[in-house]
C-alpha cells in the first residue's frame, strides 16, 4: 500500500475525484497506516493529497525493515519466477525509491540470483547466463517450462 499504485490505479478506473479518495483509502489501510491516517485530524483526512504524503513521508522511515525483508527474499518452490522478481523489485522500490536505474538493475539481479535455490544459481552463475534480469528471467522460464525451479535444484542435489 506504501507506494499507492493500486489505490490509485483502481481510483482512476472508477474515476474517483481527490475528496472520494480520501474517503475510500482508509477502508484499505492496516496495521501502523491505518493508525497513522486515524492520527490525521479531520480537515488532514479529508485531503487525499496530504493523507498520501504524509503516509508516504512516514513509511520511509520503515525502509530499514524493507531492505532486509529484500535481503531476506527467496524463492518458494511452487511461486512463478515473474511474481518471485514482482516481489522483489516491490520491497527495493520500497526501500530505496530514488535508487538510480542501472544500480536498480544490478541489485536486482544479484537479490534474484541469490534467491534462487543455490544449485540453480550457481548454475546460471557457472554458465554465465546470468548477465542482465530480463534474459535470466527468460531462461528460467523456458527451463521451467521443462523442468520446474525447485525441481531442477532437487535433481541437481541428488547427483551432488
């Protein structure tokens, strides 16, 4: 909810002007938003603009707490690799939303590597195919398509 790109997304498809969004938004809030929004006085709550920045501004300082869940991050066997990076380029978007784009990139790419199950990294890093996000993205699903992820790295194991 930090980033507000689906509020905002479903408020424009329902075209929803700013005093209609600031009604709906607190029906979506949870844990310290919503008891930062119930903070707000009235006249605060009523302007979604302020309502947004003022939880945006405070979410940053949980940017610590992102980044670790970031570094955290790993694949679970069954996920699909696209909602695995998804998740990925959400927490670091979090995190550090003002991260220039090839930093961006290259963090990325590491955090899905060494998220992976360790025989199916070590592979692509052995291989060298491991050279920009999308391409690796690509081949993992093409690989998965014969052989899911978790599969492979429990196959690469046995022969271990």
């Amino acid at each position: 909810m930090y980033g507000f790109t689906r509020f905002d997304i479903c408020s424009d498809a329902n075209c929803w002007d700013e005093k209609v969004r600031a009604v709906k938004l607190p029906t979506l809030l949870e844990g310290e938003a919503l008891a930062m929004w119930l903070d707000l006085s009235d006249d605060k709550r009523k302007n979604y603009g302020i309502v947004k920045e003022k939880l945006t501004a405070a979410m940053v300082s949980t940017s610590f707490t992102t980044l670790e869940q970031f570094h955290q991050r790993k694949f679970v066997p069954g996920e699909a690799l696209s909602l695995f990076l998804h998740k990925l380029k959400q927490l670091l978007d979090q995190a550090m939303p003002k991260l220039e784009a090839r930093a961006r990139k290259q963090i990325l790419l590491h955090r899905f590597l060494s998220g992976l199950p360790n025989a199916v990294s070590r592979q692509l890093h052995a291989t060298g195919d491991a050279k920009e996000l999308t391409s690796t993205l690509e081949l993992l699903m093409s690989l998965e398509e014969e052989q899911p992820v978790a599969s492979v790295s429990q196959s690469q194991r046995d022969c271990m």
